[in-house]
C-alpha cells in the first residue's frame, strides 16, 4: 500500500434546494464581484442562469457574464476571461455547467495573478502560486473537475491543438452546488459519455499494482456497481431522481481521491483519450469506452487476479476459480457491452 | 433522500512516512508557537512525543506541553489548556492521540478565544464564532474526531458530571497524520472497543428512514464489511500493517459524514452510552456493544427491510425472503456476536 494524502476541503451542498443558497456561499468564500462564466444556450434555456442573476443582483453582488465555453475547453477563451476578471477587477468566478466549464474556471483563476502565460501552467514550466476563489454549479456530472484538483485546457492556438492538464490544490472550487433536477434534461449520449467518464475516473485508479488497500476497492467496487447499475437504468428513466442523483454524487466521489487511497492511479487510457479529443473533438467519455478494453487486453496479464475481482465484484461476472484469465476476460467483455 | 452538505476540509497525511511532515504541516497551517497536547504516558514511552518535539525544536517551532488527557476528557483539563495558550500567547493546538486528546484540542481551541465560559458551547447557551488552529497526530483509531466536526466533553466540575458535545466546523482539524504502525501496541480491548465506535458511527446513520440513497448505503456496508472482517482478524494478528491500515482509514471515514450524504441519522445509541460513561467512566466503543442490541430489538419493527439488508449485506446471513424479520433478527445476533 501507498502512503497517500486525502484532501478535499470543497463544501458541496447537494438535492433539490441547494440552488437557494448560491449567493450566500459566493458571499461566504469571498465573492463581491463575480464573473459568470457558462457554456452554451443549455444554461439560459433552463432558466438556470436568470435564476442565479437575479438570486446575485438581489443579494447585492455584482457580476461580468462569459459564456460560450466549449467541450474541451479552449486556451483562447481563457485569456479572454483573464482579461475580463483584470478589467472589472471581479473576486471570485463562478462556475455555471460541467467539466468543461469549470475547468475553463480554473485556467482563468490560476491566470489572473499570473504574470506570465497561463499555458506554462499546463506546458510544466511554472507552478501557480495563488488562485482566485472558485465555486460552481455543476449541471453535468461527468468529469469530476468540481471535487478534484486537476483541470484540462485545449490550446486551440497551435496547429495541432494541445489537450494537456494541470493539477493543483490551489484550484479547487471553494463549493460545489449541485442539483439532480438539473441532469433530467441530458441527452442520453451524454448522460452515458458521462457516465463512462465517472466509472473511468475510478477503474484508472483501482487497476493498480497496489492490491492490498482492502477498503478502498471496496469503495471503488461499490461505487462502479451503483453507478453502472443507475447509468443503465437512467437511459430509459431519465426523470428519476433517485438514479440522477446516484450518478450526480458518484462523479464527485469518483474523482475526489476517495478512490485512489493506498493505491497508484495509472490514467493511460485517459492519457490516450485526450490526444484523440484533441486531434478529433471526440466525446471524453465516448473516446475512453472506444479505447478501455484494448488496454485491458494489453495490460491484463500483469495481473490477471485483479481483472478476475473487477469481472466478479463489479460486472458480476461468474468465478471461474479454476481459470482466472478467463473471469478477467469475461469481465472485461461485459464492461465493453455495457 | 435527503438534501445534504458534505464538508471535509481536513488533511490527511497517511502511511508509514507521515510522521516526517508533521512540523512542516503545523507551519503550512500557520503556527509557530504550540500547545503540544497528549493523553497519558503511551505517547511518551513509544518515543512519538520525542520525535514530534525534536520536529518541531529544529524546524524552530516553539512549544508548551499539556499532557495528562483522559478518556472521556475533562473540562477541568480543558481549562488549563486555555489558560497556558493565553498566557503564552500560543497559535496552534498539535494533538497527538486518539479522541479524547483531540476533542480536548477543540475544545480549547474553541475557549481561547471566547470571552464567556467554553461550557456554554456544550450546554447549548452560546454558538463558536471561531477556533484556533489545530492539528493532529492520531494514534488510537475509534472516535474519528480527527475528521468530524463533533467532539466531547465530560464537565467534572459538577455532580454528577455531564458528558455533553458540541457539533461545529470551525474545530475541524487542518490536518491529521496517521500511521498505523503506531496503533500496533493498541490492546485487544481497545482494539475491539475502538472497532465498535467506528463500526456504530455509520450503523448510526445507516439506519436511517432514508431507503433511497444507494450510493451511500454501498459504501457504509463496503466500510462495515471490511472493518468488520479486519477488526476480527487483527485480534490474533495484532501487527498486521494492512489490517491496521484498514481499521484506521475506516475510523476516519466513518464518522466524516461520507456515510451520511442523503440520509437523516440517529444517534440513540451513542446518546444512551455517554449517559453510562459519564456515570460510571464506561469504555465508550464497550458501551456501544452493550446496548446496541436492545435498541436494535426495540426499532427493527419500524423498518423491518432495512434490518433485512444490513443482516445480509454487512453481516452475510442468509436473507430469508420469506421472513424478513427472522432475517434481520439473525443479523442483530450476529453483530452482537461480533
């Protein structure tokens, strides 16, 4: 088992109410002059934006809107929000959509105090001091970025485009409001990408040399069959709270660190994936369900047990105790249909 | 299910290396000047007390000793630790031990800066409006005071005493190291007692009239199962670095409200047992086992299914689907078998 770490200070406020308390969370961390930073039409459509500027405007907080952040959120649209934040000397960003949104968040936050190019964050050849104070409201479960350090950003500024990451404490959304009810209304492509990406989140961390941190595959185990199990479901119920808000919870917890606890995370086929949405502008989640199982068949022989325990506790595959890398195939074939 | 926050700032710094952070953690936390606060003389003869005042003494951080702390502790202790951080001007509360050390830490932590009597937080008669920074160096896992936001007091000022707690996230620790190789010399008794406090903080909040919450109750019966299993085993294997590991881990996450998220939790049995150990100095995690089974018996009725699904999924009984109740009655033995 690895020594490790567990740290994740962001206040998450979670169920049908928790938009109510927006404004005074932004006022808790800080926030006076905010900047609105959003994706595309989804968030006006759904009344959530005007919900969230009248609940500012009438707590007396004021705000510089940015929308228009893309999936695989652009370097450009970055440093226009840097200079936005300069400009209004805005406090604090708040965050209105899913990974892509909030990941653009957190490049801007690094940005602002920064001196330099906030692309030597990502390119390694600076470390961010400080960070402005960031919150969300998370409407797309998926990518984790509202409970995790890391963030990725697309330089969409050289030819071919760079998809890299940077991770980093000092970027962690201060809270994370999150409400199920705002999840009915994802297409089912994007509720399944979403749900590839939360189980991804986790199995890049349990398939690890480390086997002996009993408790956390435990967690990861129950994490991946709630989750699947809801995932499934969900496509023909999409208006069940109970399986949205399984899905909702399981991609914070997928993607905080609970499940890396003791072990060491491997993120090939993350790694791999990136490069494709780079170059291709694939989906995330449909890019990582398109590469997983070739590299499980590449690496399963390094350790056949622990793909037969993954096919047993989480896909439900029957043991074969006489022949393991049979149990491991099995398994690695019912994820792939899944 | 219900709407929930979920609040964990806490660090934790875990394994085997994580003793070697400790002075460099109380300085990222701010403190330059300590109040080292410990229980008996364990601390000092397994040579953790010397090596965290060597620490400190070479990373140039200066310190005053408080030892002393007992199981269920005192107000009285409580007291002078306010009165030698005032009059030393001290900015940093390092706690090393199990609960009762750090719930003694909070409550300090809590007086030092309040005009008024720190009891009145205890008795309900005032709310915190801050707290000193406090960090631990846990060494007895059971309370998990070292990621919650409770902790309690015994007031032995008055007869007969009360044993009562305050509840808030201003004392939360800013960090807690944990090594498990220090928690070898544990006893049996306060092994299995400390086993019993971690397992009953989240069957507190596991039996809940929330159903609906999936996630969580897999990974509360994930947590149960797999303290269960180890708390049994290191019995016999006492210097079992995985299964200590486990029993530690799983202290701290049972009782940072992750077993809570969507559910309303009860807390009888623990309000039962601080009445016995206030009275009669009773061990808390023995007290826990003593009565869990009568209050069990006397509850099962208003939620048969629930007792039916913790017999079979914690306790491995096998689920009788024709008699629910003979099912959850068979998993009430069982645990009190454990």
């Amino acid at each position: 088992m690895k020594d490790f770490n567990f740290y994740a200070p962001t206040e998450v406020v979670f169920g049908k109410e928790s938009e109510q308390q927006i404004s005074s969370l932004v006022r808790k961390y800080g926030g006076s002059r905010v900047l609105l930073h959003y994706g595309g039409e989804s968030a006006r459509r759904s009344g959530l934006l005007d919900f969230v500027k009248q609940q500012l405007t009438s707590d007396g907080i004021q705000f510089t809107e940015l929308g228009g952040v893309v999936p695989n959120p652009q370097l450009s649209k970055v440093y226009e929000g840097i200079d936005i934040v300069r400009r209004d000397s805005l406090d604090f960003i708040l965050a209105i959509g899913g990974g892509s949104v909030i990941d653009s968040a957190k490049a801007i936050g690094y940005g602002v105090p920064y001196d330099g190019d906030v692309w030597d964050f990502y390119s390694g050849r600076a470390q961010a001091k400080t960070c402005m104070p960031i919150g969300c409201v998370l409407t797309i479960p998926a990518a984790g970025s509202e409970m995790s350090y890391g963030c990725v950003i697309t330089n969409d500024l050289v030819s071919p485009p760079l998809k890299w990451s940077y991770n980093c404490d000092l970027g962690r959304m201060r809270f994370a409001v999150m409400n199920p009810l705002r999840t009915y209304t994802l297409p089912p492509y994007q509720t399944a990408a979403g749900v590839t990406d939360i189980m991804m989140h986790t199995m890049e961390r349990y398939f690890s040399h480390h086997t002996d941190m009993l408790l956390t595959d435990a967690i990861a185990e129950a994490l991946l069959r709630t989750v699947k199990e809801c995932g499934e479901r969900v496509l023909s119920d999409p208006e069940n709270y109970q399986l949205r808000a399984q899905i909702m919870w399981g991609g914070s917890l997928a993607h905080n660190n609970l499940t890396e606890c003791g072990l060491q995370k491997d993120f090939a086929t993350h790694g791999l994936e990136h490069e494709l949405s780079a170059l291709y502008g694939v989906t995330h989640g449909a890019g990582l369900a398109a590469l997983w199982g070739s590299w499980a068949r590449y690496v399963m022989n390094d350790n056949i047990n622990r793909f037969a325990q993954f096919a047993v506790n989480v896909c439900g595959v029957r043991n074969d105790f006489s022949d393991p890398a049979s149990t491991a195939l099995a398994g690695i074939r019912a994820m792939e249909d899944f």
